[in-house]
C-alpha cells in the first residue's frame, strides 16, 4: 500500500504547475474549480503548504459577486478547447480582471475540502489561521448560489450547463437536448486527440454545450437572462448536494473559529431550507433514489444515476430512506461480476460503461459514496465502495475513469479517460491514509 501512496504522490507531484494542479496532461491543461478541491485533499496528507496554495489559486480567480469558475487558464495552451476567448468571460461585469476564466462553475465543493484540511492537518492552529483567511471567500460563494441560482427561492440552486454539473455527459441530460435545436458548429475537438472519441461525448453532444454556451455570452453571462432563457436549467442532487455538505462545512467551520456569527446563522437558514427542499422535491419513491429536476420544462428526470446517491454524503435522507437508497444501490449498481459503483444504472438501455459519465466508475464519487455509506453505519457496502476503488488503481493504475466490468482485468488492462489523473491519485492517497489517522 505504502508503495500505491508514493505513486499517487508521483502524479500530483507531475501535475503541480507551482500554485495548483492540473487534473492531467494534455486532456486538462489548466487549474478546474471541483478538481483542485479534491487534489487539495490529496496534497493535505503529504505537503499542506500545496493543498493550501491550491485553494488560494482558485479564490484568487473569483469574480467580485462571489462566483467561481469551473476553468481557470492561468497558462496558455493549445491542447484544450474550448479555451479563454471562447468561454469569454470577461463579458460579465463582475469577471475577475486578474485571471481569465469560464463563465460557468462547478458542484461547490469547497467548503468541505476546507473542513479535511483541518480533519488531515497535524498543525491544527495553521490550518485554523489559513480557514480564517478564506472562508468569508466560501461564504460568499454560497451566497452568490442562492441569491442568484433560486429563482423561485426554493432552496435549490440550478445549473444551467452540463459542464456545471461535472458529469457532462450522463444520460440524464439526453430529454433536455433532444428538444433543443443547436445549430452544427464548426470547430476542432481537442479532447479526441488524446482520448478514444469511444470514450468521450459525440460531437452532437459538443453542438448542444456550446449552443448553450452562446446563449448565455449573448446576455454577458447574466444570471437573470440565463434563469429566463437558458434551455438547459436543473436541480441536479449531486450539486445541491455538495452545496449543502459545503453549508454545514461552513457552518461547523465558523463555530471552531468563533468569528462572523451572522455568516453562521444566514447558513443555518439556507441549510433548514435547502434540506427540507430536497428531500420534498428531489426523491422519488419509486425509484428509490433521489433524481434530477428539470426546471426548465418542469419535469423530474426519471433516471437514477451515481448522483442519486451523492446525498449520502451530504446527511440530506434520514436512516429510512437511506435504507431504501442502499436497497436501490445493491439492486440496480450491485450486481457481483461489476465494480462499484457505476456512473449510471446499469440496467438501463442508456448505459455505455466505456463512455465518460454514461456509466464507468469515477474515484470521486465513490470516495464520497464510501464516507456517506459509512456515516449511516452500512460499513460493508461503504468498505466494498473503498476496496473497490483502491483494487482498480492497484491493478490498472491512476486513470480518470473505470470499466466497471469485472471479467475485463488482466495485466494489460487500460483504463478509461485520461492517464495519471490527479483526482484519483489524491483521494486514493485519503482512502489509503484514512486508518492512520487517529
Ligand atoms: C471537459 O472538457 O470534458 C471538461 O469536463 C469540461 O469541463
């Protein structure tokens, strides 16, 4: 195990830009906003002046109204597209004029990749000094969601692109283009050059995101014309539920340093609110799972996909329906020739387990589906979502996503996605380091 440890330590080390962490060569050039979350978890267990660094690079680069990014290009590079004078994201007036960006986040994570950092740190009055100077950053970036992503003030915060929601690609969103029209654009695909295009969206799939990119650039990627006009707007359980694991980070956070009471108490509020909101609106009793909600053509996305279980994670179902979740899990994900856990149900006819979010394993949601898991005491299935992870990085190496199919390992196995991904090294490096901590 030790030697998996220095390995991962390797790709973060190969990946280390000076004052963040590209997810991986060539495929990802620049810093990602849920990415460095994670890699930050990762750097904590071997050089916390890194994994601070990383979170300081990427508040650095919010806007004046609290948003963040889901890319930022701190580098030039002609791997990537779509790049910085695409995204445009200086249209917003609010854009930060320091760093170029996108115009679009991701699942808000870092709220509680604050709160590992303190779990992690052995010096526990710095990472306290470090949490003092950030986080009134993270409560404004909370406070941007719900001031600006809740139209009707429900307590959901809305995406309004798939590349917001970090699983890009998943079934889910199929009903919402199919009724949309994107004009075919003509552009050049950088991701295929690195990747299997087997493995990544269609290039129908590219028309859609950037067709909706357009549209919010047209209105100079204002909130209000993107909550009126955008056609893609969802209440997506896995960011709302990150939003809300954040929520109680913060609120956790804010009584251990015993500063802004307010800050604490306007968190309080959202989170009553936000919970009680999710467990009304997002579960669905048939399925046994929580689901997507279409905002735009109000309707629930009937599909239940590893997001559906992301509220584990975030304490939102009481021990009832966590059981009816778990129940649903070992049905639908659980079958004994598969790896845990797929990214979307795999006995439904949308399920691909080589193409992206459309059904391989991806180590992030799983290191969340085993602490969620085990906080509900089911620690047999929690371990298996650990041990499996931590036995397809042993077998295969550090790739960015897995075929959850167990009958395809042997020593020449390939992964999915790209190679040496940093997410997975880091968290690998959590789950392997979890049972020395005290
Ligand atoms: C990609 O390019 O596939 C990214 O996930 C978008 O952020």
């Amino acid at each position: 195990m030790k030697e998996l440890v220095k390995k991962a330590i390797k790709v973060l080390e190969s990946n280390w830009q000076g004052n963040f962490t590209i997810p991986c060569k060539g495929l990802y050039p620049f810093q990602w906003n849920w990415d460095s979350g994670f890699i930050a978890i990762g750097l904590a267990h071997f050089d916390m002046t890194k994994a601070k660094k990383e979170i300081s690079t990427l508040l650095n680069a919010q806007w004046g109204n609290g948003f963040i990014p889901h890319i930022i290009f701190h580098n030039e590079s002609d791997t990537y597209f779509p790049g910085p004078d695409y995204h445009c994201a200086h249209l917003h007036p609010h854009a930060s004029n320091k760093y170029k960006s996108s115009g679009i986040t991701q699942p808000p994570v870092i709220g509680f990749v604050l709160q590992e950092l303190y779990r992690i740190a052995t010096n526990k009055s710095d990472i306290i000094r470090y949490i003092e100077e950030v986080i009134d950053k993270v409560y404004q970036n909370h406070k941007y969601f719900y001031e600006n992503r809740d139209p009707f003030n429900e307590g959901l915060v809305y995406i309004y692109h798939n590349w917001e929601s970090g699983t890009d690609n998943s079934p889910v969103w199929d009903s919402i283009f199919e009724k949309i029209n994107s004009p075919e654009y003509n552009f050049k695909r950088r991701d295929t050059a690195h990747v299997d295009p087997e493995q990544r969206p269609s290039k129908k799939e590219y028309d859609h995101y950037l067709h909706i990119l357009e549209i919010a650039k047209k209105h100079h990627y204002d909130d209000e014309k993107i909550a009126e006009l955008s056609p893609f707007l969802v209440q997506d359980p896995l960011f709302n539920s990150m939003l809300i694991k954040s929520n109680q980070s913060l609120i956790e956070l804010y009584d251990l340093i015993g500063k802004k009471q307010e800050n604490m108490a306007q968190l309080k509020k959202w989170q009553e609110k936000s919970i009680r909101a999710f467990n009304e609106k997002l579960f669905d009793e048939e399925l046994g799972a929580y689901i997507h909600y279409d905002l735009r053509n109000n309707k629930s996305i009937k599909y239940i996909s590893s997001s559906s279980f992301t509220p584990l994670y975030a304490g939102i179902p009481n021990q009832n329906r966590a059981l009816k979740m778990v129940t649903t899990l070992i049905e639908k994900f659980g079958r004994e020739d598969n790896y845990l856990c797929a990214s979307f149900d795999p006995t439904s006819n949308k399920y691909n387990p080589v193409k992206y979010w459309r059904g391989p394993i991806w180590i992030n949601i799983n290191w969340m589906l085993y602490k969620g898991l085990k906080n509900y005491g089911f620690n047999k299935l929690a371990y298996q979502v650990k041990n499996d992870s931590i036995e397809l990085v042993e077998k295969i190496g550090f790739y960015e996503y897995f075929d959850p199919r167990k009958e395809l390992y042997t020593n020449e196995s390939k992964g999915l996605g790209g190679t040496d991904f940093s997410w997975t090294a880091a968290l690998i490096i959590d789950l392997l380091n979890e049972n020395q901590m005290p």
